[in-house]
C-alpha cells in the first residue's frame, strides 16, 4: 500500500444484479450504517415465480428512493458519501446497468472514486458484516438461485474458483421441483418447510458426484428424476417425502463437495453463503459434518443470504484501499 | 419440414449439437422446447462446444435469463424464458439488441415468446422418452431453413 492509499470512511453501496434494488452505506468498512432491499419476490411470488415486468423497469423506478432512503437511514447527506462501489457483474445487463449507470452518475457528481464488484465476491465477503467471521483462506460456497460456485477466499481482493455448477443452480432447482410439486414460489423455504415431516429416504434421488471435476456440481440430473417419478405415481402424490428426498440429494451434494474441498486444501474454515444458505436443514447438516471432522462452519445471518448492498460494500471498501477504482468507460458484464 | 430423431443418450445429443453448431450461421435463432428436465440447456452446451466455448461455461440461464458466450467462432446468446413465463415480451428483457446478424441465439422456452421476431427461427422441441431417451423435432418454417435442414439431416446421417 502507498502512503497516498484513500480510505473510505463513508462508502455507498448499490446493487441491481438480478431482481433486488439494494443499497446500504458503510463506514469505515465495518459498520452498516443502512441496508435498504426492495425485493420483486412478492410480486414474483403473486405470478408463481414469473417476473411480470422486467426487473430492470422495476429497478429504475425504485433506485433513486432506494438510495435516498439508504442515506436517510444512515444519518448521512449526499455530501458525506465519499466512495462508491456497485455490482458489475455478473447478473442480468438490463438490471445492473440501472444500478452501474447511477453510480457512475453519483460518483461523477460527488467527484468521488467508484468501484465495480463481483456479485460473487461479494457473496463470499458477506460474512464480515457480522461478529464472529472467519480468518482467511477459507472456502466459500456460494449457493443461490443463479448460482453454485465453490472457491477458496484468500483475502479481500483474491478469489479462486474451484468448481461451479455444470448446468442449473442448486436454488433454481428447489424452485423447479416445487414447480413440479405444484407448491408456491420461491422453492426454497416451501420444501424445506414440508421436508421436515417427509422421511428423506423415501425416494432415492442421483447426487451427481462427477469424478472428472470432482469439485464442480451438477442439479438438472436430480430435477429430471424428481420430474420422471412424479410421472410414474399415481393417486395422491407423497409430497412431503419426495421433498425430504430432493432436499437431503442437495444437501448431501453441498455438503460433501465443500468438506472435500476444505481437506483437499487443508483449510479450516467454511463459509456458506447466498439465499440457499438460509436452508435450515443445510446449515444443520453442514455444521454437524464438518465440525465433526474439525473444520469451522459459518453462516451469513439471513438479511445477507439474499442479495444484499451491504456485502458489495465490503469488497467495494478494500478494493478502494487498493486503488481499484474503475474508469469512466467500464462497462457491466454478464458472466464472469 | 420437420426432421425427428430418438436420441439415446447424451452421445446422441452431443452428435445433433455438433451438426447444429456446423450448420449455425451468424444471425441463427434456434428455438428450443420442453419439458422440465427434457434436455434444452445439455443441447446447448452440445451446439457451444461445437463453436469452439468450453462447455463449463454453459449453465442454465432460468435465473439471469441471458448468458452471453462471446468467445466461439458465432457468438452465442443463450436465453431462457421460463421466468418470464407465457406471452414474455422479449423486447423487454432486451433480446433484440441480440438479434442483429452477428450472433447464434438460442433460446430455451421459447413458446413463452408469441411475438413476431422469432418466427425466422429454428423450432426444436424436445419430449423426454424416460431419463435416458429424448426424441426430438426440428421444425422448419421458412424456405432458407428448409434448404438447411437436409444439409443437417446429411450430416446427422453421417454420424
């Protein structure tokens, strides 16, 4: 670090990756000052899991109350903002050039450095921004409705990918399978709310190990044999057990591949994030298999499972201590 | 002109996305159909590795709706409208900006689009026979993609 190194006390942090408009503001890289999310998932929730309107509409319309509100909350003028860091990537182009695009505006405005951040980075990080957090490296897994990614978190700045999902994510298929079921939307907290009077043997689902990229996951297979034998059952459909029995097929999967990566690199420390690590029964699990073999297990409260602003504001703080600021050029992208 | 092939297996599925990524022009729009689990995203990622795209990177785009593969020799725009559901309007998610005769878009859930722009496309539909067997059909709907569908049908006799 350079003598010249900026700081950030007051740091604004947006987010417009996929359906959320987040932002929040952090001071001196630790304290949430705010968190203000405005979620589609009621409305997504109203049209069983479909998006109505385009996000990215939705977002436009609430942006500017969103980080109005996030200054409110904070105690803070604009004036006081003196970094901004934002989610570039990756996510959906029409949503995250709502929330790039202001903090690009704002951070001209305010003649103020801007960042852009990796949405799974900042997944990653998103358990600093409580108490009790882990020392670097750590895996991290990252388990949502987007995605299923697992890395080895070296600091701040310095990510490693290990293995991701070959096809779709472990929370798109929760939301596939209670679809099939016929439940509500979002899967997620509706099968695991029924699982847990479901016997988790009753159907034995595929856990796709794939010895090749040990390391890498794969769900289509699981939600195709749920599909396939609600096909073959007639009369009334065991709900409860073929929840518990996909459940347990996940978590068995999530569970494994993080232990294995954890041994392989002879870390300690794993950290489970994104909206899927709200799942009571991965939690449970994950904790009780690791911790038994003597690894250290740690869950983001759930506010920060979900997207979140403030979790882009504890990348976005230390890449601006490092100098990685984004030029006025940049542009969003949509995978990494 | 609809073609109709069982498909044992992902070997089979590999071998019609190769002769589709061969037959692929810039400007290609490909329609794909069916069920939960029928095999849409594993046909994609059969057609991407024929264009040259490390087939890791293809993953189910249900949540983020577009992928964008820019380093094949076509681009390949993969888009997915199932959460978007029936009558999306895909000028709102921004797929017109892709349709420009520069890029391979494929699109899964594709019957969820009843507007006027896709009608050039290629309808594939998938049905899942049980969890190894698929059949699908490929549907042509306009003369140039009748011309190209025996060059296809050619090259998937040869496989």
């Amino acid at each position: 670090m350079t003598e010249n190194t900026f700081v950030p006390k007051n740091l604004l942090a947006i987010e417009t990756s996929c359906d959320e408009t987040a932002a929040a503001v952090l001071r001196n890289g630790r304290d949430l000052m705010s968190n203000v999310i405005v979620s589609q998932v009621p409305i997504h929730r109203k049209y069983g899991g479909v998006v109505p309107e385009l996000a990215s509409r939705h977002q436009l319309e609430a942006i500017v109350e969103v980080v109005e509100k996030a200054l409110i909350d904070a105690d803070t003028d604009r004036s006081d903002i003196d970094a901004v860091a934002v989610t570039q990537g990756p996510g959906l182009v029409g949503s995250l050039i709502v929330g790039f695009s202001f903090a690009k505006a704002m951070a001209m405005a305010q003649k103020v450095p801007l960042t852009g951040v990796n949405h799974l980075h900042a997944h990653l990080t998103s358990i600093f921004l409580q108490e009790s957090s882990p020392s670097f490296p750590y895996i991290g897994l990252v388990v949502s409705g987007g995605h299923t990614s697992l890395y080895i978190v070296r600091d701040f700045l310095s990510v490693e990918l290990l293995g991701q999902t070959r096809d779709d994510a472990a929370g798109e298929a929760f939301d596939k399978v209670a679809k099939i079921l016929g439940l509500g939307y979002p899967g997620g907290p509706i099968i695991s709310r029924l699982s847990e009077g479901g016997d988790p043997m009753a159907f034995s689902y595929p856990r796709a190990r794939l010895p090749d990229t040990p390391l890498d996951f794969s769900f289509s297979g699981l939600k195709t044999s749920v599909f396939t034998s609600v096909k073959q059952i007639q009369g009334t459909l065991p709900v409860r057990d073929i929840c518990a029995s996909f459940q347990e097929a996940v978590v068995d999967v999530l569970v494994e591949k993080a232990i294995s990566a954890a041994k392989r690199y002879a870390i300690y420390d794993i950290v489970v994030s994104g909206g899927v690590a709200a799942n009571s029964r991965l939690r449970a699990r994950m904790t009780r298999d690791a911790e038994r073999l003597g690894y250290r297990t740690y869950f983001p409260r759930l506010e920060f499972c979900t997207d979140n602003a403030a979790m882009v504001g504890i990348v976005g703080y230390h890449q601006i201590r490092a100098g990685m600021v984004i030029k006025e050029d940049a542009d969003v992208y949509s995978k990494k | 002109m609809t073609l109709r092939y069982l498909l044992n297996g992902i070997d089979d599925t590999n071998i019609l996305g190769r002769c589709l990524s061969e037959s692929a022009r810039p400007g290609d729009i490909l329609l794909l159909s069916g069920d939960l689990g029928a095999g849409k995203t594993y046909l994609t990622k059969a057609i991407a590795s024929g264009l040259g795209i490390d087939t890791r990177e293809i993953t189910s785009p249900s949540f983020t709706i577009i992928h964008e593969h820019l380093n094949g020799r076509i681009p390949l725009i993969h888009v997915d409208l199932y959460r978007l559901g029936r009558h999306a309007d895909i000028t709102e998610i921004g797929l017109e900006d892709y349709i420009n005769g520069e890029n391979l878009v494929v699109i899964e859930w594709a019957e969820y689009s009843d507007g006027p722009l896709l009608e050039q496309g290629l309808k594939i539909d998938l049905y899942l026979i049980d969890e190894e067997v698929r059949e699908v059909c490929i549907t042509a709907r306009t003369d140039i993609w009748k011309d190209r569908l025996l060059e296809l049908d050619g090259c998937m006799g040869k496989k």
